[in-house]
C-alpha cells in the first residue's frame, strides 16, 4: 500500500500544526503519498488571477487548496477535541483499526 507510511487517509479530518494555518482544521480531500502531502478542504488556500477564456471563463480570481505537508498535520480527534497522535489497534480477528492514542477512540474506518 503506497500510503501505508502516513496514518492519514482521505476523509480524515485534521489539524495545522505548523504555519499560517496553525490550529485550523479541515477535511483531507486528496493524500499525495509520493509528495508527502495532503490537500485539505479549505485550508492552505492560494489566490490565483486567471486571464480571460471567453464567454464562459470571464476571469478573476480563483481560489485553490494548495498541498501541504504531511509532516505540518495531525489526525485531529472529535472526543478529545484535539490534534493527536494515531496508533494502530489489531483486533482478535486481524482486523486493524486506526486509533487516538489518548482516548483509544477509533479514527475512521480502515
Ligand atoms: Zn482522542
């Protein structure tokens, strides 16, 4: 699995830890394991001015998530009301699960 180094998956929701977006969170939209990066739902967004395409692109302005890095977020825990770190939970049958390690609440669904 090629983003079995990151506990993060899509449909996760996170927090900043680091940057202009510090303690923001949001939804990851996209994991881009070979870049080490996440796009999350509006975070990190960068303005972009478009030219002109016709009728149907008058132009402007267009607002855009831009990737950021892994390492600059953290699995944030709804029970726990904050960024924390995820351990892996093995059940009796093999199933593994991803878990808060301060709560033991289970993130998302493997
Ligand atoms: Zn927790």
């Amino acid at each position: 699995m090629a983003s079995a180094k990151y506990k993060i998956k899509k449909n996760d929701t996170v927090m900043v830890v680091t940057g202009r977006d510090r303690g923001k969170t949001g939804k990851v939209m996209r994991v881009l394991p070979e870049r080490g990066r996440v796009v999350v739902e509006r975070l990190n967004i960068v303005k972009r001015h478009s030219k002109p395409r016709g009728a149907q692109s008058p132009g402007g302005i267009v607002e855009k998530e831009a990737p950021i890095a892994i390492s600059n977020v953290m699995i944030f825990c709804d029970r726990c009301n904050a960024p924390v770190r995820v351990g892996v939970k093995v059940a009796d049958d093999g199933a593994k699960s991803r878990v808060c390690r301060r709560c033991g609440e289970v993130i998302g669904n493997d």
